[in-house]
C-alpha cells in the first residue's frame, strides 16, 4: 500500500463512522415518531368495546393496575407475534432461538424486565389516567439514563449533561404543572407521577441494552425484548394483579373477553407493530450512534406523541380533549432541547460544522 493510501486511512475510518453513526441518528430519530404512532394506537385500543366498557365503570387502584398491565400484555404479546414472523420470513428464527441462552440473549430479557412489566405498563396506566399529558414526561428517560449510566457504568456525565438533564426536569414540572387544576389526588397528577416510572424503567433499559445491542442483530433483540415482555405480563404480572383485585380467575376471563374483542384487537394490531418497529429502530440506533445519543433522538416521541395523539384520536377519530395548552407544547420543545444537550456539545458541533 503505498504512503498516499495510507495517509488516507484515517480520514476514510472517520467518515465511515461519521456514515455509521448518521445512519445511527436517523433510525433513532424514526423511532421517536413510530412511537407517537403506537402510542394513539394503543390508546385507540383501550377505548374500543369492551375496554371501553371496563373504563366507563368504577374502578378501584388495582383493577386499573390490571387493565394496563393487560393491555401491555396483549400489545406486547401481538408485537411479539409480529416479530416472530418477520424473523421467519428473513429467516432469522434459528437465529432467535441460538440466541436466547447467550449473555446478550440474557441481557435483553432483563431489558424486556425492566421497560416491559415495569415501564411498559406504567406509561400504559399513565396513558390512560392522564392521556398524552404523560408523555413528554415519560420521555425523561434520556437524562435519567444519563445519570444512571454515570452511577451504575461509570459513563461521562459532565457539566453539560448535568445541565441538559436539569432543563429536562424543569421542562417536566412546567408540562405536569398543567395536571394540578384537579388537585393533587387528580387522576391527571397520579397519572403524571406514574408516567415517571415508566421514565426510570426506560432509562435504565437504555443503559442496559447498550450492551446486547452491540453483540446481537436488531431484529433478534427486539423479537426477544417483546416476546419475554408479552409472556412476562400475560402469564405473571396480570394474574397476581387479578388475585389482588378480588381474584385470579379474574384474568383468564378478562384476557379472553379481550381477545375476542375484534375492533378493539385490529388496534392492538396496528399498536404492536408500531411497537415492535419503534423498539427495533431504538435498539439499532443505539448501536449505531452509542446509547445517550440513541436515547435521546428517541425522546423526540415528547413531541411526536402529543401530535399524533391529536392527529389519530382527535383529528381521524373525532375525538374530543386531545389537543393540548401551549405551554404543554412549549414544554415538550424545552425538553427536546434538554435531551439534545445531554448527547450533543453544542460548541463542537457548530466548530466542526464551521471548519467543514
């Protein structure tokens, strides 16, 4: 190789990660929207015949606990489905099962633990309590992973991060603020306050998953994410949450009413599959551009779900209640800027651009 080709190696590498890392921030950026998708959706669902039904009646903590923990399972478990057979169709299935008693295959079962029973359901309750008021608040995951990733991998947090994860929090309080007109037992609050669960599981999901996602194809990750998460509500969580709302055999009925629900299934249809694209397209960005950067063009769904609740339930389906004060939106776009100022230094950036 001669001295020319070789002084040009260095300039080729940096602009194949460049290349690598753009193709990173765009699948991100993709799965932000795709989740604003699946949230209208899966929201759509649970107001559809017989959840319909359930939610117009009286409901105690628990049973509410239950019918988002259901619902999850169930959007889980078809995105689940969704996934197995475009493995199939690629033919990846051996692929999947070779996986699963891997290291990485043991990582993202307990990222599916950790953002599916836990955080899934959480936003799910949150959704439903305090409609698409949760999610730009749901969408603090990035600086909670941050700051998880500081505590629990010794990742960089700096004094910018620090501040963007600060702008984030006050971004929070100015969009929850707008859920204490109904006063601190609201239902609109609770749901705020739950939403942040959901935030912490994701977050720390982030974290996690930054290490399968390196040894693992996408696909086969976010197959085994939705499977583990699907099984785990529907065969564990959703049953010790029928036996504390008055009884187990609540939950084989109450699935299979479910189930047979057709309008209300064809949403979860459409919300598992906008599920499955959205965590894939997540988990690749995370791959490609690093876990923080990857974190936080996927928190862009602060935005998106807002919008497309307004565009799907409000606009398509003539829903009313779903278009949000200015300051909510306000503060969706304050926390955007937050999420981008944990991932990106901005003097660089704009160092780099100049010198480009």
């Amino acid at each position: 190789m001669s001295d020319a080709a070789l002084d040009a190696l260095p300039l080729m590498r940096h602009r194949l990660r460049s290349a690598h890392v753009r193709r990173g921030v765009a699948a991100a950026l993709v799965s932000g929207a795709v989740y604003g998708l699946y949230s209208a959706f899966v929201t759509k669902a649970m107001g559809t015949g017989v959840w319909a039904t359930w939610y117009a009646g009286p409901l105690t903590g628990t049973m509410i606990l239950l019918l988002g923990a259901m619902a999850s399972a169930i959007n889980d478990t078809v995105s689940a489905c969704w996934a197995v057979l475009i493995a199939a169709v690629k033919g990846k299935l051996g692929d999947l099962v070779r996986c699963l008693p891997t290291k990485p295959g043991a990582v993202m079962m307990a990222c599916a633990l950790i953002g599916g029973p836990i955080a899934s359901t959480a936003y799910i309750v949150a959704l439903r309590m305090a409609g698409s008021l949760i999610i730009p608040i749901a969408a603090l995951c990035p600086a909670i992973g941050a700051v998880l990733g500081r505590l629990l991998f010794k990742q960089q947090l700096n004094a910018r991060m620090l501040v963007g994860v600060f702008v984030c929090v006050g971004a929070s309080i100015l969009i929850g603020s707008q859920s204490l007109g109904d006063g601190p037992g609201g239902s609109a609050f609770i749901g705020c306050l739950i939403a942040l669960v959901a935030a912490f599981g994701w977050g720390l999901e982030g974290c996690i998953a930054g290490v399968g996602t390196s040894l693992i194809d996408n696909e086969i990750a976010v197959a085994i994410r939705q499977t583990t998460s699907g099984l785990t509500n529907l065969l564990i969580l959703v049953p010790v949450l029928a036996a504390a709302s008055g009884g187990v055999a609540q939950a084989p009925r109450l699935v299979g009413q479910a189930i047979s629900d057709g309008p209300a299934m064809l949403f979860f249809a459409v919300s598992g599959l906008f599920a499955l694209f959205t965590f894939g397209l997540w988990y690749m960005g995370n791959a490609r551009c690093g876990a923080a950067l990857g974190m936080a063009c996927n928190g862009t769904y602060s935005f998106w779900g807002p919008f497309f609740c307004w565009i799907v339930l409000g606009v398509v389906f003539g829903g009313a209640g779903w278009a949000l004060a200015p300051v909510v939106w306000l503060g969706a776009v304050v926390m955007a800027v937050g999420i981008l100022l944990i991932a990106v230094d901005p003097v660089a950036w704009l160092t780099n651009k100049a010198a480009a």
